[in-house]
C-alpha cells in the first residue's frame, strides 16, 4: 500500500510538468538540433557546447520546478489529523492500562469507586493526562462544541494544536476579542503570520493583558485582565517594530512594560490560542 503511494509521489516528472511558456524558451528544438552542422565544422564544437548548456538549463529548470512542487505542501508543519488521532489514543490506552494495573485505583474502584475515596495521589497524574488527551483528540476530530475547549484553554491553561483554529488564517480587518469576556485584546494591525500554527500579533491592542512567569520552562503566560482567562504565551521573536509603531505602554518595549523579553532589542511575538479569541469584523 505505502509502496504503492511512494511510487506515485515520485511518478516521472515530466507528466506532471505544467506547461510554462518561460520552460520553451530555454528547452532546444528539434529544429535546432536539425540544424546542428557537420561534425567536420568549426563551427561544431561551439554549437554542440550552446546544446549542451541548453539542455542543462532544461535539466536545472526542471529540478527547480520539482522542488517547487515538493515546497508547494499546504503547511509543511501542520500534522495529519490522523497522527492526532493515532498519537492521543495511544496516550489514552497507555495511561488508562497504567492505572488499571495501580493498586490505590483497584481498591477504590472495587470499594465502589466512592467520591470521598477517590485515591488523588495515583489518579492525578494519569487523570490529567487523559483530560488532556481527550481534549486534544476530540478537537482535532471536530467534535463537541467550542465550549469545552475554550474552558481547558483558559481554565486550566492547555495549547489547542498548532494550525487548528481557523483564526489563524484570518486576515480580515477587525477586533480580537476576548472569547470568554468579549474584551478587546489585540487588532488585526498587530496580526501577523509567525508560521507557528497560532494566532499572532506584534502588539496588544490597549495593553488589555496581564503577565505571569510561569514556573516551568520560565514562559511568559499572557491573561485577559478583565476575566484572567489564560490567552497564551508572549516570545521575544516577534517581528522588527517599525520607527512610527507604536506599543502600548505596558506591552514589552513600552514605557510602563512589567518587564522587557530582551535586553536589547524587544520584538514580542503574542502567540495566543485561537480558541481564547472571537474575531468581530470591521464593518
Ligand atoms: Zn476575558
């Protein structure tokens, strides 16, 4: 089967060529080659050289046009909603197998699995785990309603998968508000395409955001103010800002910032779940 599809992947090129009047141009006729003179000539030598170079222009055209194709992949970094799948319902079985076997879990589940039994120490771990892939899964999968992602992402701080919010793609001029709150957090002047898989912004819109350093990993959280709700993260990899842009003062590199991302040079990149934000048009 995979052979199969690795066989049509590298089909001969040519049939897939797509007719471009700039590959005529350079590709040697056969009135050319017709004319090509005895080998006799003095001319010969330089005639054949100019056919040669010719058909090594063709060859490195089409090796151009080959990677092109191959570069043409819709987001070389968006994973298959299969691998999800696949990934996640190993995740679930490893970890509903694990705590099968723990013992605390047997005898609370054999006592009746009672509410005020529950064995925290042993369930947590795995508990989070499942949640977690659960919500990874179902989103990936489509199913359910925004709701419950929207919750896990600003409640209890979970990343919907790069590349799954469709406000990632969005370039319509508008307002990014708060999908908890409705408070205005950023515009589509800030939005960008950072090719993370997230919606991103330069700047907030009215620096309607708190800060939390987080303790693992050190990652600079950004909340919405007005609800707390978890939005995402603030990076220091953002693009330049251009003399004449303006930031709001208590965004990194404004006059009030909290804190600066970088000592020299600040250029914050907002990465922010797509599923925290509701974009309102701009009519
Ligand atoms: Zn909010």
């Amino acid at each position: 089967m995979w052979l199969a599809a690795l066989s049509s992947a590298f089909a001969p090129f040519p049939s897939q060529l797509p007719s471009s009047p700039s590959l005529l141009l350079v590709a040697p006729s056969p009135s050319f080659t017709a004319a090509t003179p005895p080998a006799s000539s003095r001319g010969a030598p330089r005639m054949e050289d100019k056919r040669k170079d010719a058909e090594a222009a063709l060859a490195r055209m089409q090796q151009r046009m080959r990677s092109y194709s191959r570069e043409a992949r819709p987001r070389p970094l968006a994973l298959d909603p299969r691998a999800y799948t696949l990934g996640y319902s190993a995740i679930i079985a490893v970890t509903l197998h694990d705590l099968r076997d723990n013992a605390e879990v047997q005898a609370w589940l054999s006592a009746g699995a009672a509410a005020d039994a529950i064995p925290l120490g042993a369930l947590s771990g795995g508990a989070v785990l499942i949640a977690f892939a659960l919500f990874q899964l179902a989103f990936q999968l489509g199913t359910g309603s925004a709701v419950p992602f929207r919750l896990a992402v600003m409640r209890l701080g979970l990343t919907e998968p790069p590349f799954s919010s469709p406000l990632n793609d969005e370039t319509r001029e508008g307002s990014y508000l708060c999908s908890s709150c409705g408070a205005k957090l950023f515009d589509s002047a800030a939005k960008y395409d950072s090719g993370s898989g997230w919606p991103s912004f330069w700047r907030t819109y009215d620096g309607g955001v708190v800060y939390r350093k987080e303790l693992l990993g050190g990652k600079m959280e950004v909340r919405c103010q007005a609800c707390d709700g978890h939005l995402g993260h603030v990076f220091s990899d953002g693009p330049s800002i251009q003399p004449g842009e303006e930031v709001p003062p208590s965004d990194p590199g404004g006059a009030n910032a909290s804190f600066t991302l970088n000592d020299d040079t600040v250029h914050p990149r907002f990465c922010i779940n797509g599923c925290a934000l509701k974009f309102e048009e701009q009519v």
